[in-house]
C-alpha cells in the first residue's frame, strides 16, 4: 500500500530520475495487483488549513483540451449540492478567445472562448479578470451566442476593466510576425501574443481606455502607429487579412476579412463599445475579490485556459501561449488571489493519449495523415490507434476544426508540468476513449542514443534528441467505463492504469470522466 510519504516521495522521483523503480512499479500494479488511487490515507494537506475555504483552481497539465469547461461544469454541481453554498463565481485569469471549452447539458453543447463555464448554473457567476486578454467584439458575439441557447446573462457575467484590450491591429501584427518567424506559425492568429507583448512593453491598451470618453484618440493614434510600421515593412495595414471572429463562430470555419482604413476601424471599435456600455459589464473586479472572499456562502472557481505545457516560461518553448497557463498564473490573472489562498489545486490530465494544436512535435508524436482517409493501408499499429482516437474523441480544434496531433502519453513531460503547475491532485479525462484489443504504450522516461537517462526539460530544443521509452501495458473497454458508477466498477485494466499513473507521478488521481455528460464523472 502506498504510505503517508509515498506520494510527494514519487513526485520527486519523477522530476529528478523518471526511470527510477520502474519495474517494481510495474509489478506492483500489473503482477501484485496493488491498486490504490486517491489521496492516501490521513495525508496531510497542510496548506488546505490555511486556504479560503470552498475554492479550487481548475488547470490543464499537458498542451490544452484536456476538458477543462466540462470539469468547472462538474465542480460547480458538486460544489452547489452543499446547501449552504448559494453562489460559485468562476473566474478566468489569463488568455482569450485563443481557448475553447466545451460545456454540455442534456446534449446541448456550448464552445465557450471567453465566457467561464459557468453557463449552465442559475447560481453561477463569472469574472474575465485583468490577465485576460479581450477583442470586444468578440466578446459581444460570444454573449449573444451563448445568450441564444442559455438565456440572459446579464449581472451574471463581469469583465475586468484592467483586461487587455486586443483590437485587429494586435491581430494584423501577429499575421506579420507569422511571416517573420516560423515559431509564430502554431498560433492561433487571436492576437494574444501581440496583445501581452503590449502589456510588457507598456504599450499596449486595457479595456479603460476604449471606455475613456477620449477612445476615439487614444485608439486613432495608435491605429497611425500600426499604418506608420506596416508601410515601414513595405505593407499595407488597411488590407491585412485578420481572423473575424464572428464569422467563425457562425460557420465553424476559420475566416479572415480585411482590417480597413482607420475609419472602418474605429467604427467597429464604436459599435463593441457602445454595446459594452450599454452592458455595463466591464467593472472594477478587485473589488469584487474583496467583497466575494468574504462571503462564505460563494465558492470559487480558478478555470485556467490552455495548460502547463503551453505555459510561456514552462511550456514547450517556442510554440507557446503568452500567458502562465499554470495555477500560479492566478496571482498576476486577478491581482488578489495567491495560490495558497485555493484549498483544492487539481490538475486536469487527458488520458490515455495527449492532444496537441500548434506546431510543435513531441517525441511521442504519431505521425497521421490531416484527412483520416488518407490513412494508408499499411499503416503501423500505433497509427491506427491515433486514427480511432482522433475519430473517437473528436480531435478537432473547438473553434476552427483543425485536426490535433495525436501524442503517445509521455510521463516524464506530464510529471514536469504536474510539479511546475502548483497543483496538487489529479482528475482523469477521456478514460472511455480506449478498445480491449488496444495495447497501451506509456513513455516512462527518455535516454540518449547511448542509453543514458535523459531528463524531461522544458523547450522543444531539449527534446530534439531524446529517445522515449516505453512500457506497454493492456487496454479496457471504454464503453464499460461509462457505465461505472464507481471506481471498482471501472475495468479492471483502467483500474491498473490510472493506479500504475498515480505510482509514476506521484500525484493522486481523484477522479475521472468516462463521457461526454455530466453524469459520466467518477469521484473517488
Ligand atoms: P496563441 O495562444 O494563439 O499565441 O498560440 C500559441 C500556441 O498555443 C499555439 O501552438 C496554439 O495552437 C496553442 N494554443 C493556444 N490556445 C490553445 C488552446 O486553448 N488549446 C490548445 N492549444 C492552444
């Protein structure tokens, strides 16, 4: 049985030496059938005694779409079915409308980009705080969408009015920078990188300025500024293609309109403003920290967007997002909070595979073709395990639909981002996206070409040469785990899997999804 010790002890055995003890643990769990899962017992949370009660930070931990909104959906139901708990405000604190979380009730589904997952809670609230960075525009055809399937939103949704303010100018600069720079090319054109640069440098504009009544100004100049640097480059602001959010969202596909003259501009601008005002949305949210701390009967949710492994410090460096994408990032992301302050600090784990959007290329990357079909008949085992996933799991981009890369699960990169990203238990996505027939390969560490042990590290230079090991262990019928109410319920293979993970990371796994509703959660 694992012990008091055991866990933090593993942690460390993962970020120092991740090959260390591999095969006791393997037998442990595979040959001894010692399968234990969740917080040991009598563990000791110390910093849970010091926290503000009824709050938790919600945080991916490998490259995004691990299930994030679902699992905020979840908490919130958990959270409410405390009585005296009349209110859960959730709270995002970094990116923009480069993220999407899928939320779903009674099979209606909901792309959320800005708006925290809080949707389809009466008694939900929710924060876009000053780490944020917001395009107005996009924001208001985000609450009309959302407003058309769930209803008004109106005092229930705030945005800070220290957010970053993204306009197509950020946005025509990160097409430039695509052209300049391979790096930028993964991105997902939003204008985040630009956006946080802005904030940096100390040149960038936050949501107060477009609500000053001298917007039309401030907001002129800067558009001169852009035209003066485009011609600079020997190119022309006014015809840059830029994402259009709007029609994105109608169509499903990426679409781009041309950014216009300085008049278009501003009128665009004028149009989200107005509509802003009108709202009376944008507000002081600091204050509204102050005042919600105090409340014992209003929980809070942190919902972080991306993941560790996208963080722009941590992350797989130079395909990153520009945020910190970690539970630390709540600190800078609303200017109250301290991770200390959240009493449950989960980390949200796709198993068993990894998705990944951008351009980057793990070393447990499977090569598949972008159009399933293309998928040639001799394909290896492994690509046609990608396939089924990719088809599955529906692997596409939230917004665009681009078809993700399907990665192998790699422990040492995941026992990193567990350690970088302030969290401290696990819960499990995509448990039922698994076959009987499939056999299961796990990276436990990586060597060189000599077959010296190599440490994970973060930025994708250090992972050029590394060669993954693997162990390959059983599959589970997925399907059966969505019927399982339970954990004993789970197959006994899913059971070994998610118990051979929790040995490895040294993080105890808490719980797990099994489906696409609400109900398909298992907490243990
Ligand atoms: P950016 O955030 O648009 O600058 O994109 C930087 C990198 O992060 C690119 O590789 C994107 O594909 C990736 N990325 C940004 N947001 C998400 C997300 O929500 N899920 C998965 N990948 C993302």
């Amino acid at each position: 049985m694992l012990t008091k010790h055991s866990l933090p002890h593993k942690q460390s055995l993962t970020f120092f030496d991740s090959h260390y003890n591999l095969e006791e643990d393997v037998q442990t769990v595979y040959e001894k059938n010692q399968i234990v899962i969740g917080w040991p017992e009598k563990e000791e949370r110390i910093f849970a005694k010091l926290s503000r009660p009824n709050t938790a930070a919600i945080v991916g931990i490998a490259l995004g779409d691990e299930g994030k909104g679902r699992l905020v959906d979840n908490k919130i139901e958990t959270l409410l079915k405390n009585k005296k708990i009349k209110h859960v405000v959730v709270i995002r604190y970094q990116g923009g409308s480069n993220a999407g979380h899928t939320v779903e009730k009674k099979g209606q589904k909901l792309a959320l980009h800005l708006i925290p997952s809080f949707v389809f809670h009466e008694q939900g609230l929710g924060i876009m705080d000053q780490g944020m960075v917001v395009h107005p525009e996009d924001l208001q055809t985000e609450v009309s969408y959302v407003e058309e399937m769930v209803g008004s939103l109106q005092d229930r949704l705030f945005l800070s009015e220290d957010a970053v303010l993204c306009t197509d100018l950020e946005r025509a600069e990160e097409v430039h920078n695509r052209a300049l720079t391979d790096h930028a090319k993964g991105g997902t054109g939003r204008g985040i990188g630009p956006s946080y640069a802005h904030h940096y440098d100390k040149s960038g504009l936050r949501m107060y300025d477009l609500l000053n009544p001298s917007w039309e100004e401030i907001l002129s100049k800067r558009y001169e500024q852009y035209d003066k640097l485009f011609s600079g480059f020997g190119e022309s602001l006014s015809s840059t293609n830029v994402p259009d959010f709007a029609t994105t969202v109608k169509s499903g596909k990426a679409t781009t309109r041309k950014l216009g003259d300085k008049r278009t501009f501003l009128k665009r601008l004028e149009i989200a403003r107005f509509w802003l005002l009108k709202r009376e949305i944008v507000t002081n949210t600091y204050l509204l920290h102050r005042k919600f701390f105090k409340r014992a009967e209003v929980a809070i949710l942190f919902e972080g967007a991306q993941a560790a492994g996208l963080d722009s410090w941590t992350g797989t460096r130079p395909d990153v997002t520009e945020s910190n994408t970690t539970a630390h990032g709540v600190r800078d992301g609303t200017g109250f909070w301290q991770l200390h302050d959240i009493t449950e600090r989960i980390g949200i784990l796709k198993m068993p595979y990894t998705s990944s959007v951008g351009a980057r290329r793990m070393p447990t990357h499977i090569d598949l073709p972008k159009k399933l079909s293309d998928l040639s008949s001799d394909a290896t085992p492994e690509q046609k395990w990608a396939a089924f996933i990719r088809d599955e799991a529906q692997e596409y981009g939230t917004t665009t639909g681009r078809p993700r890369d399907i990665n192998l699960l790699d422990l040492p990169f995941i026992g990193y981002n567990c350690r970088i990203a302030g969290i401290e238990s696990i819960i499990g996505t995509h448990l039922d996206i698994c076959q009987e027939k499939d056999q299961i390969k796990i990276c436990t560490h990586y060597t060189n070409k000599r077959g010296d042990p190599v440490p994970y590290q973060p930025g994708l230079r250090h992972l050029q040469e590394v060669i993954p090991q693997y162990v390959v262990v059983p599959g589970w019928n997925g399907k059966a785990c969505q019927k399982a109410k339970a954990f004993d319920d789970l197959p006994i293979h899913a059971q070994k899997f998610l118990a051979f993970l929790q040995l490895r990371l040294g993080f105890p796994i808490t719980g797990v999804t099994t489906g696409p509703s609400r109900s398909n959660f298992l907490s243990f």
